[in-house]
C-alpha cells in the first residue's frame, strides 16, 4: 500500500496529464493502479514515426507480472490517440514486434535484456519498473524514490526508434538521459 506522499504524487501526475476516469479513481491508492496510470500517460504524451499507428488499437503488451490485473483492467478499451487500448499478456520474442507499448514488469534481467534487443530501434515504446532499466536501454523507467513513484527517460532509446516523447513530460521526469533533437 503506498503512503500519502505517493498517492499525493501520483494524482498530481494524473491531473496533470489528464485522468483515466472512474475507475482510476476507486483504485487511486494501489500501486499497480498508479502506474498503469503513467503508463496511460506515457503513451498519450508519445508520438509514433508516420505509419507505426496504422491500426485502429494501440496494443499494450505485458512483459511480466500485471499485479491484482491494473494494468488489463484499467487500459483495456480506452481511447488513446484516436484508437482503442487493447492489453496483451505473456507476450514473448518476435511477437513483441507487434506491440505499440511493451511494459516490462517483474522479470528477471536476462529476459528483459532480450526484450530490449529484440525492440531496439523499432517503434514500440518501452516502459519498465526494474532498477536500472533506462540503463539497459529502455525507453522510460517507473521507480519509487522519495517515497514517490517517479519516472527516467531515455531519450536517445526513445529518438533511435522514432519516437517523440512530449515536453511536458520530460519535464516532469526525474532524470533524462540523452539529447533532446
């Protein structure tokens, strides 16, 4: 259960870049609830190359765990850049090619590094909560520090696959590594 700071945090954040709606609401004080919120927000505040965005649904695909199922069960269904969110679980190997935005949660570090071989200049947003995964080369880490969730981006992973990540939201990160363009 996260403490008052955190849930603090994490509605500013929300606020910020706009609530998910009710459900967000009720759940609000769970962890997995609050980062399925950035992960939201992360995707809203993200522009994909001329033609990555063909479909009509942004896939959001679950490398891992998907505690008490927030990520599913808050995403599923919601618009998103003029498309619908659609969640994937136990995504693997070439198949994350097919992901919009992979969340890599609870996994151990060998098959992390994999995902993030197998995603590396491709455009699919890639968003972790393990320490140091900007580090390994993903594109946005979710970490708790400070007693807050807070956020690291990777810019050059982000620009070497054709994403555009928002002002906005480099803003509001707590580190950023790399050159914006």
């Amino acid at each position: 259960m996260l403490n008052h700071s955190v849930r603090w945090t994490a509605a500013a954040v929300l606020l910020v870049f706009g609530t998910l709606g009710g459900p967000v609401r009720a759940q609000s004080s769970s962890e997995p609830a609050v980062k399925a919120g950035f992960v939201y927000n992360f995707a809203k505040f993200t522009e994909w190359p001329p033609g990555a965005l063909a479909s009509t649904q942004i896939s959001v695909c679950l490398l891992g765990a998907d505690p008490l199922g927030a990520v599913q069960g808050l995403l599923e269904g919601r618009p998103l850049q003029g498309r619908s969110v659609t969640v994937r679980r136990n995504v693997r190997g070439d198949d994350l090619k097919s992901c919009t935005l992979v969340f890599v949660t609870d996994v151990d570090e060998r098959r992390q590094a994999d995902a993030l071989r197998t995603l590396r200049g491709l455009p699919v947003l890639t968003v972790g909560d393990a320490d140091g995964f900007v580090d390994a080369g993903g594109m946005i880490g979710l970490l708790v520090a400070d007693d807050r969730i807070q956020f690291e981006v990777n810019l050059d992973a982000a620009q070497r696959a054709g994403l555009r990540i928002n002002s906005q939201l480099l803003r509001l990160a707590r580190t950023v590594k790399g050159h914006p363009l």
